[in-house]
C-alpha cells in the first residue's frame, strides 16, 4: 500500500491557487463535519492557510474540532439569527477575499441563511469578481430524503458552481449490508439524471475508529502516524493502518478533483 504520509499529491503551489470557498449542503448527520475537517488538515499538511467558518450554532461540531479563539480555530456568527448569521456569511467572504485564503464554511442545517443571503449577494458571483474558486459540496447518505434534500437546494440555485461535489458517505450504510449497491437508487432514476450529470461523484469510506480518534484529539495523519492521544497512548497497530488506509482510500476519491479543493 502507497503511504499517503509520504507523498505530496498537489500539483500546484499555493501561489499558483485561487483561494476555494468550499460551501457544505446536506442534512445534519451525513458527515459533512468529517468530509470538511479531511479537507482541512489537507489543506494545511500542504502548506496552505485556511479560514473555519462554522455557521452552525445549534450544533457547532466543526468549532469542537477546531474551538474558536485557538490558532487556526474557527469562526463563529454571534447568534443563530437568521439576520446575524445572513450578515456573518458577508463578513467572512469578505475577509477570505482580501486575505487571499480558501475558507470552508458550513451552515448546518442553515441552507435558509444562504438563501436569504442571495438576496443580498450572489455567492458564485462574488467569487468571480473576487477571484476566488466556489466549490459546493453536497453529502448524502444512502436514504433517498439525503438526495431529495441535495436535490432541492441544487434546483434552488443560490449557490450554482461549475465545481461540484456530491459526497456518498458509505459510513451511513446499515450494518450487513453492502457500500456498493446502497447508492445505486442515485444513478438508476431517471429524474436524478440532470445533477448526475452536473456533480462530480466522491465516496467517502467508512472508517471503523473515527470514535477513538475524536476521544483522543487527534487528526487523520497524526493517528496514523502512531502519534500520542490525549491519553499519552497512541492508537493500536491496527487502527493505525485503519486509518492510513482510509486517507489513502479518501486520496484515490478526490484525485479527479484535487485541483478544485482548498
């Protein structure tokens, strides 16, 4: 197995990159948190800065990770209000354009705000006039109200970009049954064809320890690089090769894409 802790997969400098403004739909729980913080630390194994705006205040998954205030932490909106965190999506674009940075952002549950917010100001065409590369990511696991809810914020339109992720999270499967065949309903109805045809389609992989590396701090590369945890222990043998072979798994799923992430 090619080890993902000794490559370095980009192709271009960070120089050489717009800053990505990579925007997460979906519904809670399809593991959009994990999706983003893979493309965080990443993005800063490469050498690249980042912003960590976390729109979610009821449920602020992304800011545990990375606690606001602490180097690198995330930000926040001052409330829940769909006024406050409408303007919050402002200022943080604003501040993404002119520090010349990629930024994650997820709203949660909060596709409203971004709605509301395209009556204001139009995402995609900000970041054409600011220079700067929308990417949506839209997750789903293998429940058809998943698609039916990426479906009804694709049609809606307030965030429309040539870049397009649909992430099929394989963790979501039910015990006992298969990865492969659980998404097949996606590609097998005509009615899904028009986003099919839009989206590029990424797989995330399930991975068995995610719950010990959460209790122990860690990052993906750190626990699989056999670091110390909170605990003072590293992750067993086994888990460790779990998760090099998730991020080597996760690597070979964004590889047409790389050159869109942040």
């Amino acid at each position: 197995m090619t080890d993902i802790l000794a490559i370095d997969h980009e192709h271009a400098t960070s120089s050489e990159r717009n800053p990505v403004l990579a925007v997460r739909f979906g519904r809670g729980r399809t593991g959009g948190t994990t999706f983003l913080d893979f493309l965080v630390q990443r993005a800063r194994r490469n050498g690249r800065d980042l912003l960590i705006a976390d729109g979610d205040r009821n449920n602020a998954t992304l800011s545990g990770l990375y606690p606001p205030g602490a180097p690198g932490g995330a930000v926040q909106p001052r409330s829940s209000e769909i006024a406050d965190a409408t303007e919050w999506v402002t200022e943080v674009c604003s501040r993404m354009a002119e520090e010349r940075v990629s930024m994650v952002l997820d709203m949660g549950g909060g596709d409203k705000v971004l709605s509301e917010h395209a009556n204001d100001m139009a995402l995609p065409e900000f970041c054409a006039a600011s220079g700067i590369d929308p990417l949506a990511i839209y997750m789903m696991g293998p429940d058809r109200d998943d698609f039916e809810h990426v479906s009804s914020i694709f049609k809606a339109g307030y965030f429309q970009s040539e870049r397009a992720l649909l992430v099929l999270n394989e963790s979501m499967v039910k015990a006992g049954k298969g990865a492969a065949g659980a998404f097949d309903f996606v590609f097998d109805e005509d009615e899904f064809d028009n986003i099919i045809k839009l989206v590029k389609i990424v797989r995330m992989p399930r991975l068995a320890c995610m719950d010990a590396i959460r209790a122990e701090g860690m990052t993906f590369f750190q626990a699989a690089a056999g670091q110390k945890g909170a605990s003072g222990r590293a992750l067993s043998l086994g888990h460790q090769f779990m998760v090099k072979t998730w991020l080597n798994r996760m690597e070979q799923a964004v590889a047409a894409v790389q050159d869109w992430l942040p």
